[in-house]
C-alpha cells in the first residue's frame, strides 16, 4: 500500500510539474547564443543540431578570419583587398558579399557560378543587412550575441529557460498558429522596412509577435499563405542545403533535398493538389522532361505561386 501510495505521490508530482511548464517571456529574457543551447540538445536532438550546424543559417554572417568563410578569389579583385574584409555575409552558394568592420557593404560581390567579381552598392549593413544575419542584434548599439542564424532567431530569447529549463520553455515554432509561424521565416525572408523605414528588417520584433506591428511587408501574399501553408511545411530550416541538382544518399548528411525540402518539390505540391492534378506529365505535356511544379510556377524561385503567363 506504501508503495502504491509513493508511485502515486510521484505520478501527481510529474503531472503538476508539466503543467507548470510556462512559456519565456521573449521580451524580457536575454539571449545567450547558440553554443549554450546545443550544450544540452546536442544529445537528445542530435540530428537537429548536426543538420543546424551544417545549414546556411549558422553560417549567414561569419568572421572573415573563421576558417573557410571566404570563398571570393582576391587575387582578381580590384575593388578592394582581403585585408578589408572584416565579415562574410552568406556561405557563397550563388554569391558572397563582405563588410567592413564598420559593417560597409564593399564594393564588390563574389559570382561562385562564373567565379568572378560582380560590383555591389555600397550601403551601410548594420541598417541593411545585420538583422537578418546576426541573433539577437540591436540597431541601436550595432552589437549582436551571435554571427549567424542561431536557434534563437526562431525559438527566442533562451535566458530564462537556461535558468529554469524544466518550468520555462522557449517558443516552440510547431506550436504557434500558421500565419505566426510564417512570420518567423518572413522576419528575414521577406522584402520590406521597420515602421521607421530605416532598416531593412524588423526592430524588436521576436517569435511569436504579430511581425505587422513591427515590419511592412513589400511583397503580397500568396493564396498559400492564406491557406495556413506556412515556410516549414515544405522545407525543413535544421537540414543542411544541398546543391541544387543534388538527392542526399550520405548517411552523415542531414536532409536528402535540395533547398532544405522536406520532400521532392513535386511530391511536396501534389500532396495537397492531387485532387486537381493527377500527375505532371497529363497537367503539362508540353513540358520539358526535367521540369517540376517549381518551374512554371516558381520561376526563379519566387514564393508568389502565380499561374503561368498571369
């Protein structure tokens, strides 16, 4: 009877524990950067961190003294030299700009397609550029906690549940309703202003936030956003990103698609529209034999969805 009695006690104790998980408060808490986070995930999530670590977000701003962070040749480049170079901005999939340790935009960009220097304009990144490729800046002392795309970019600021990680949680993307989780993606994958019109990404906006108090938005939304098909239904943001032209068969590999897709692009569309179309080749019989969904409806890779010729 003792026995029950205790496996009881213990049973209610975990329940009422549960049930007093709360969420951070975002806007109070600190952020403490990545590192820390994969610290105790790196275990129990293995694989998300792996993937995260090898994705383009954790690399979207990097020292130019990291290893391997610049890809530009400068022995061809006459706009300005290496040595100027305090900060890389992308991991050179298509392109790679540098900045200044005054956060400059130089003057000239690396093509990694045709491997030469392409002229850039000259802005100044911290209004520009830095919010999106930084974690936890602020605009208003040009000091960010982290280079890169860290976990709290999407899930938040992680200072009070390091503190108190079995009672206080960060944001859970999965769990926010669909126009929100669009949002995370949209605070950085969208072309716009603050309400200042003074940068290029949002100021003081953080997960869960309504992001129209704090950006205006230049692009329309597509029917799929109005839908509830949100960023991470078809791509997976922990994959690492594959060439374009590439299907994943190393097991030490995370994700096996391009463009961190969680699915081919055409198994990805006709999971929702195959009561419309039955396959490709009887929507589009014309169409080259290489093509996908993507091709005429995503030229260029826009996320606007519109119909051929409209």
């Amino acid at each position: 009877m003792k026995r029950y009695v205790s496996v009881l006690l213990v049973a209610i104790s975990t329940i009422g524990l549960m049930a007093a998980v709360v969420l951070a408060d975002v806007h109070s808490a600190a952020y403490k950067g990545s590192k820390l986070c994969i610290m105790c995930h790196k275990t129990p999530n293995a694989a998300i961190v792996k993937g995260y670590q090898k994705s383009p977000h954790s690399k979207a701003m990097q020292a130019a003294a990291d290893e391997g962070a610049i890809v530009g040749d400068f022995a061809s480049n006459t706009a300005f030299k290496k040595e100027d170079v305090a900060f890389v901005l992308g991991i050179g999939r298509h392109e790679q700009a540098y900045l200044d340790a005054k956060y400059q935009v130089l003057p000239a960009t690396w093509d990694v397609k045709s491997k030469a220097w392409k002229p850039a304009k000259v802005v100044d990144g911290a209004t520009q550029c830095i919010g999106c490729h930084t974690t936890g800046y602020n605009a208003t002392t040009k000091v960010a906690i982290q280079n890169g795309v860290g976990c709290e970019a999407c899930h938040g600021p992680g200072g009070e549940h390091v503190g108190s990680p079995k009672t206080i949680s960060v944001v859970k993307p999965g769990a926010l309703k669909p126009e929100q989780s669009a949002m995370l993606c949209g605070q950085c994958h969208s072309v716009g202003k603050d309400p200042t019109e003074k940068c290029a990404f949002p100021i003081g906006y953080r997960p869960g936030d309504d992001l129209v108090k704090f950006f205006v938005d230049g692009k329309p939304k597509s029917k799929h956003s109005t839908a509830g098909v949100t960023c991470v239904t078809c791509h997976d943001p922990h994959n690492e990103l594959l060439n374009p032209d590439e299907t994943n068969k190393d097991p030490n590999k995370i994700g096996k698609y391009p463009n961190q897709l969680r699915k081919p692009v055409n198994e990805l569309c006709l999971g929702c529209h195959v009561e419309k179309i039955k396959d490709l080749a009887t929507h589009a019989p014309s169409a080259p034999a290489d093509a996908t969904c993507a091709t005429c409806h995503m030229p260029e890779g826009r996320h606007t969805f519109a119909k051929p010729g409209a």
